[in-house]
C-alpha cells in the first residue's frame, strides 16, 4: 500500500514486500494517488475531467478548452487544476488542489479567479471544490462554503445546477393546504421557508407529539420542491414505527413520486427515501450510506434520529451534503447542548417551537391529571425473612432459601414477579380511569414491564374483570400479526385496553386514547414524551366520541406506578437534561484497554504481543472512508513506528479510537469475552490475584457454558483447548501468552454461548397503596409575554378604554413580534383567520370586539370621506383604501405604490401633499 506522511511519500507493502525508496509527494502526485481515486470511485470518465485548464484563453461557452502545453504566458495564462464536465461538455465545477501536507483552504483564492474567469464567459456562477486529498471543501453559487465528505458525482452537479437555476425565494412558494390545516403548522411552515430562504442549511423543529410534526415535515418538503431547492430527500428514523409513519402516511399520501424504502434494499433510482438509521449504519467494509454519493441527497429529514446510539459519532450527518431539519418533540429545556450545536441553533434555542404549553393553550392538544403511586412492593421490596409460611414455601418450590432472599422494588419484573401487586395496580386503574358512557374503561395502554409482565396482566385481568376479556389484549411485536391488533384498537371499540411492550410508544395515532398507565421506569426523555403524546390529542381529532368520558375530551389520565422509588412523571417534568458522553462502544474500549497497557512496563515480548493487537484494527480500516482520510497523517506516522507506539498513546486515543467503530463488528458474545478477558493482561502486570480470579470465573462459566455443545464440529475440534482453560493449572503463573491463547482460540467459539434463561422467582406478597400524590399538569404561561401585557403603555390604553391609533397599533405589532415571531397582523389573520384587534382582545383580556373592520371603515368614514369634498373617482379611491386599511389596521405613504392601491391610480387623481395627508390622517384613527 501507498502510505503518505506529511510532504513524503512510503510505498510498503506489509504483506511481505519490502519498503521502497522514500520520495516527496508533490501536488501532481496528490492528485494523482489521491484525487483521481476518488473522483473514479464515484463514476467520474476521464472524457469529463479536464485538467490544467487555461482560464483566460479557453472558450468555455463553445466548449474549446485550451490546455497547458508545457508554455506559460506570463502574468496572463491562468491553468484551473480540474475541470468537471457535463455529458455535452458544459462545465459543473471546478476543483482546487493543493499538496497532500497543505491546508486545502489555500487555494481559496485561486479557485474563485479561475470561477470568476468562467462566469465572466457563461453569465452563471460555477462551484468550487478545494482539496488537498485528505480534506474536500465545497463553495456553491452562493458563496456558501463548507466541509463535506468528498467531491460529488457527474448527477448530482448537474442536478444540482439545474435546481440552482430555476430555484425560487421558498417565501413565495405557497404552502399545500391538503397537507396541513391547522393555522399554527402554517405559520411553522413559513418559518422554516424564511429561514432557508436565508440560505441556512441546518433547522432544528420541536413539535410536542400530536400536533403534527411528521405533516410539518411533508409540507416543507414539497414547498421546498416547489422552490425547486431539492429534489432528492431522505426521511431517517432510529424507530420502525416513525419510518412506517413517514413513508405510508407522509410521502405515498401527499406524493406521486414513487418511495424508496431502504430497509428492503439499496436502490438509486428514486426521489423520496425512508430509512432507519440502523439499516444505513449496516454493511461492511463499505455501509449502506456510503453506497450514495456525498450530495446524492438535497434535504435529509432526522426524525428523533439524530440522538441515535446506532450512530453515535454522526457519521450520516457528516458524510452529506444536504439540507438537514432535525425533528424532536423533546421539550426545549429537556434537549441537549449537542442537539442544539448539531443544527446550528443559537442560544439553545431551536429553529422553530411549537410547545407542549403552547398547543394546550392553544387548544390542539390536551393537558394530563396523573396519580402518583406508591406501593409497599414496588417502594420497599421484599424481605423473604417476613414473609409467611405459605410465600416461603411458594419460594422453596423455586429452589430458592426464603431466609436469604431480599428484594428491592426496582428488581421488580427483573428478579421478582408479583401477581398481587399486579392485582392491585388493575383494581387502582379500574376503579377511577376514565370510562366511557356504558362502564367499560375507555381507550387505555398499559405500558408494562416486558412481554412476561404484559402476558402476567392480561391473565389477572380474565380473573378479577371476566367481562372485560375480549377488551383487554396484549400488543407486542413478538405476536403473530401484531399489526392486526393495532389496528383494531386504534379502529374498533374492542379492544379497550392495549398492554403493550414498546409497540404503542410512538408512531401510532389513537386520538381516543384517555387512560396512560406506566408500570416501567422511563429513562429516556425522547421516550417518555412521544408515550405521553399517545394521550394528548384533543376533541376535535376523535372520530368515536362514543368511546370517551361523557363524548369528550378535555384532558387524560396518567397513572405513575412508582418502581424502586422512580416516578416517571417527576423525573421527567423536573429534571433538566445534561450532555452525557456517548456510551462507547465494545470494539473501542477494548482499543483503549490495549493503549492504556502502553503506559505499562512491558518487557520486550509483551510490548510486541500489545503493540501487534493495537496495528491490526488500525491495519484494517479503510483507508478509502472519508472518515479515515482525514485522519491519514497520524495513522501513516503510527504505522511507520509500530515498536514506538508508547509515543503515540494521546493520539491513538483521540483521533484513532473514535476510527473503530468503522471496522467490521463481531459477535456481541465474542467482543465482550475479548473485552473482559483482555483486563487479564493489566491484572497480571499489577499481580492482582483477587481480579484475576474473578475474571477466571467468567471465563469458566462461559467455558463450561459452550463445552456442552460438543455436537457442533467447531467445540468438537478444540474440546482440549477449552478443557485446556478449565485446568486449574492453567491459571497459575499466568503470562501473557495465556491471555493471548484464551483469546485467540476460545474467543471465536463464544458464538455458540446461550446464557442460561433469566430466573425470576414469582412471589405473590400482599400488596398495599402505601402513598398516593396527585399531579395537575400545569400549563405554563408565556411569562415574558405576560409581562408584557402588564407593563405596555399601549396595551393599559386599550385596557383602561382610552384605544390606540393606528400608528401606535403599528408599534404594538413590532414589539409583540420580537417576542413572539408570529404575532404579526399579517401572520394571525391569515393563520389564525381572526381579526388582529380581536386577537389583542383575547390574550389581553377583552372579549367586546364585535367587529373591528366595520368600527374602523365607520372612523375612515367620519376622519377622511366626510367633510371632504372629493369628486366621484376620489371616492372611488377612498373606498379601496378604506377596506384595505380595515384589513392592515395601518397605511404606509408606499403602500399606494403596491397592488391592491396601485391598481386605482391615486396620482391620477391626488396631489401627492394630499395623498400624505390621507395617510397622517389614517395613523390617527383608533383602530382598538
């Protein structure tokens, strides 16, 4: 292999073949080895790269490129390094190389005269790629540059000048009212346009759950398609159930373009994809997103994925270029520094916010009432000590000693099953649930413990409620045809009651839903918010009122069992979110562990031994990744000193480390034998017996475990090894060499481990409510607008009756809108589709606006019609002007130079004094 370090070039095949001659890598070999790599493994023709490019003597717009001959005009020839060429030879971009040692940024200005030569010939503006074939970067048309992955195919720059050319201001583009009809979502919609139309390439959306997030999402899809700004989109979710909802109930809905779902197969050919995050992340040397070129995708779509701990270094995220929207319900102050940094947003603010708060206020969504309870069982456990003579019995027929048994009540499902605590969560639930009007509980989800406790419920329930037992049904994704009974309960009146593992957490609409029952410790914001929004959607959304209390709706019930002290409820209202550190993963730590034994004395075999396992990961990563090739000057100079690794240890830990996770995964049984077997090699250096003889009872367990198996030829054929292990002997004196062995030999056989079936011993202990708290949902107040209202000058004179003018209104607006965006008269009655006055009258207080427009055409009439006398087509101006100032609430002197005004011509007929007079006169009529 070719491995470069810094200026200089070594060619070494550590297959056997012997280094050659050291020798300095120029720009021309940069590109060589490279540049034009890459740009052929992404389909570039040699027929459409034209290199040394002269920029002043070609004749771009006939398509007759002058090429560097070997001659030079001085201070005139200008020579571009790459030129990309359309199929018909137009030119898509230029590339800027510098030498593999060189910042790639250097030839920033370079790049920009030679695009500038160009546009002076094309009349159209040409991208820019510059490099140093370690690191791409990207200036488009607009001058907007940024970091990408790689340089993009032939398509996508075509593609992409083709959108740049007809693109439109998405301002004007008009939002698809079969997408959405709620006023809010419009005015979320232009938001969004707003801020793209500023050429921001990153927006975070928070939506709580029910108000329509995923539509949101369609809707500024297709006006962004419409601007002609993208066209090829990708919709990732880390949850089936989400890519289910995008795909079926977002793109097959509102589009005719035919949908790509990527969890059936990689395919190319299409405009609109689904994907779960985890389907893109598979795939070994190459994964699945790496398949698409860097700007294959115009607009990506991360539905609650970007968080996703199957892609922990977001590496989706750094490889496209393309517009991103991250959506989340996770309320603002439960999101993270990352998540904010991650779409670029300001003082932890997301781009656009439509609260939990502000949507109850608003009335789209409906608060919650909860019970808080505690039970002696799940609180405080159990101690087989005081239990009576038939539950310690119950505990020996389980082979357990009753006198040693001690539970705590968040073992509860994991170590211990309690049917009457069970017994007594049902009896709790049914006896103050919601109900509709016939006595059965209305649309309710218990989300239980695991599959065991779902089935454990429905059985107690057959028992203490039999009528009910056509209603109460268990819905986990274990279950043949478990879709079927999704359907049912989300369409039928039977089933009422869904005991559901994971299944109904998200993704599934059930407006009727009035009853949420939490028998399992929620850890996860993200989660516990989209199961609270299985209940928030309001009246208005249910089609069978029939199943609710009393035929409505006004709030939900939410029942908090406390488990080991945990309750859902005050975990997630009070707790404020922390930026934790991303779990490493397996493969890393076990690199870590091998660097740190670095920091060891190591005699000359055990450092050989170490230094051996830390290369080969680092020899098979590959070295075509984007990832990987910014990081090729360390791992060359690493490489090239394999017996001085101790050098290197802060560096293989900050900038090879994170590099593991790109190397091909092994089984989950394998890695975690190497990982804790591997701390054998650390506990024989410090002589650390009780350690080692810890880790020498994992060993045998997982020995003896797979020994059994002898059936299978791969444990048949290496029965002494492991036999080998489980000698006593073996462990004395342990060396190197034997941790290696148990390594090498037994590690691949640990595939064949099957952990025992988890024991949970079943304890029917009397259970009692030992605490019940109740928990109002409070809907916050906007406090800043609050003050607002209390303090405004104008707001008092609309309160104490006295009104404000036009002009003052005018001010109003201005203020409210920089505290709230959306508060302008414009946006409110053409989203809200309600009078601004009245609008004012609400949330200040006042209910008496009968009609603001036809009050305000009465005072145009009284200050400017009347006692005037204006001729026939003057009037006939004044009563445009007056419905358009009833509609506005205000008139600025330029207004009459815009349609609807300009239309009638008031120069015609107005001297220009007189026409600034109309106005002066229009600010001083109170509009409120």
């Amino acid at each position: 292999m070719t491995i470069y370090l810094n200026d200089v070039i070594y060619s070494n095949e550590r297959m056997g073949q012997e280094k050659e001659e050291i020798r300095l890598i120029n720009e021309n070999q940069t590109r060589k080895e490279l540049i034009d790599p890459d740009l052929k493994k992404i389909g570039w023709l040699p027929k459409y790269i034209k290199g040394e490019v002269n920029s002043i003597k070609s004749d771009f717009k006939n398509k007759n490129f002058v090429l560097f001959d070997g001659n030079i005009e001085k201070n005139i020839d200008r020579f571009i390094d790459y030129l990309l060429l359309d199929e018909d030879h137009s030119v898509l971009a230029i590339i800027e190389s510098k030498r593999f040692s060189l910042d790639e940024e250097k030839g920033r200005i370079q790049a920009r005269t030679y695009s500038k030569d160009i546009e002076a010939q094309l009349n159209r503006k040409i991208p820019i790629f510059l490099t140093n074939g370690r690191v791409w970067r990207f200036i488009d048309e607009d001058g907007i540059e940024r970091k990408v992955s790689g340089p993009f195919t032939q398509e996508d720059l075509k593609r992409r000048s083709d959108l740049y050319n007809q693109g439109r201001d998405p301002r004007t583009v008009k939002t698809n009212p079969r997408i959405i009809d709620r006023s809010r979502n419009f005015l979320i919609v232009r938001q969004l346009s707003e801020h793209f139309s500023q050429s921001h390439r990153k927006a975070l959306l928070q939506m709580a759950t029910g108000t329509g997030k995923t539509r949101v999402a369609m809707a500024i899809i297709d006006l962004l398609i419409n601007a002609n700004m993208i066209r090829n989109v990708l919709f990732i979710a880390d949850r089936i159930p989400l890519v289910n909802q995008a795909k079926t109930n977002g793109f097959k809905e509102f589009f005719t373009e035919p949908v790509v779902d990527l969890r059936e197969g990689f395919s190319s050919s299409g405009r609109l994809y689904v994907s779960t995050i985890q389907t893109l992340m598979n795939g070994y040397p190459k994964k699945l997103f790496e398949r698409f070129s860097p700007g294959f995708f115009d607009l990506i779509v991360f539905d609650e994925a970007h968080r996703s701990i199957y892609d922990k270094n977001n590496l989706i995220n750094e490889y496209f270029d393309a517009i991103k929207i991250g959506l989340t319900a996770t309320p603002r102050e439960r999101e993270t520094k990352n998540t904010y940094e991650l779409f670029d947003c300001e003082l932890d603010k997301p781009t656009v916010e439509y609260s939990y708060d502000e949507a109850v206020r608003d009335g789209v969504l409906v608060s919650y009432y909860a019970e808080i309870i505690d039970t002696k069982i799940l609180s405080l456990g159990i101690k087989g000590g005081a239990l009576t003579p038939s539950l310690k019995d119950q505990i020996r027929r389980q082979e357990e000693n009753p006198d040693y048994v001690e539970y705590t009540g968040a073992q509860f499902d994991k170590v211990f099953m309690d049917d009457k605590t069970n017994e007594l969560i049902i009896r709790e639930f049914m006896n103050i649930c919601y109900k509709s009007d016939e006595g059965k509980p209305c649309k309710s989800i218990f989300f239980c413990a695991s599959r065991r406790h779902a089935q454990h419920m429905k059985n107690i329930f057959g028992k203490l409620f039999p009528n009910l037992s056509n209603d109460v049904q268990v819905i986990t994704s274990n279950m043949d045809r478990a879709e079927d009974e999704v359907k049912r309960f989300q369409l039928q009146s039977e089933p009422r009651i869904a005991l559901s593992v994971g299944m109904l957490d998200t993704g599934v609409d059930i407006p009727e839903v009035c009853n949420l029952v939490f028998v399992k410790p929620v850890y996860s914001h993200i989660r516990f918010w989209q199961m609270v929004g299985r209940g928030t959607r309001n009246l208005s959304a249910c089609k069978h009122p029939e199943w609710l209390p009393d035929r409505d709706k006004k709030d939900f019930k939410i029942f908090d069992f406390k488990i080991g002290g945990h309750s859902n409820i005050k975990y997630h209202e009070f707790k404020v979110s922390e930026v934790r550190k991303p779990q490493m993963d397996v493969i890393a730590r076990i690199f870590e562990n091998r660097v740190e034994l670095l920091k060891k004395q190591l005699d000359e075999n055990q450092k050989k031994l170490i230094s051996g396992k830390i290369m080969e990961p680092i020899e098979s990563l590959d070295k075509g990744s984007f990832i990987v090739r910014e990081k090729l000057p360390i791992i060359y100079e690493i490489e090239n000193h394999t017996f001085d690794l101790e050098n290197f240890v802060d560096a293989l830990k900050k900038e090879i480390s994170p590099l593991m996770i790109l190397n091909e995964g092994t089984n989950a049984n394998v890695s975690a034998f190497i990982l804790n077997t591997e701390k054998l090699f650390n506990h024989v250096l410090d002589m650390d017996f009780v350690k080692i003889e810890k880790i020498r009872q994992y060993v045998w367990e997982m020995a003896k475990n797979i020994i059994r198996k002898d059936n299978l030829s791969d444990i048949k054929n290496n029965k002494e090894k492991i036999m080998k292990v489980l000698q006593d002997d073996f462990w004395d004196g342990l060396t190197f060499d034997d941790v290696e062995f148990m390594i090498r030999e037994l590690a691949p056989l640990m595939k064949y481990y099957e952990p025992k079936p988890k024991k949970i011993v079943q304890i029917d202990a009397p259970d009692l409510v030992l605490n019940r708290e109740k928990y109002q949902k409070e809907i916050r107040e906007d406090v800043r607008l609050k003050e607002f209202l209390e303090k405004n000058p104008f707001v008092m004179k609309i309160k104490s009756g006295e009104g404000i003018t036009s002009s003052e209104l005018k001010q109003l607006e201005a203020q409210l809108a920089e505290l709230r965006p959306e508060m302008t008269i414009e946006k409110i009655q053409k989203y809200q589709k309600k009078d601004f006055v009245v609008f004012l009258g609400e949330i200040i207080g006042l209910t008496n606006y009968k009609n603001p427009r036809e009050l305000i055409e009465l005072k145009f009439d009284e200050f400017i019609i009347k006692n005037n006398n204006y001729n026939s087509k003057q009037l006939e101006f004044l009563e445009v002007l007056k419905k358009v100032f009833a509609d506005r609430k205000y008139i600025e002197l330029y207004d009459l130079a815009e349609l609807p005004l300009s239309a009638e011509r008031p120069l015609d007929y107005f001297q220009m004094a007189d026409l600034k007079s109309i106005v002066a006169k229009c600010d001083a009529i109170k509009v409120c």
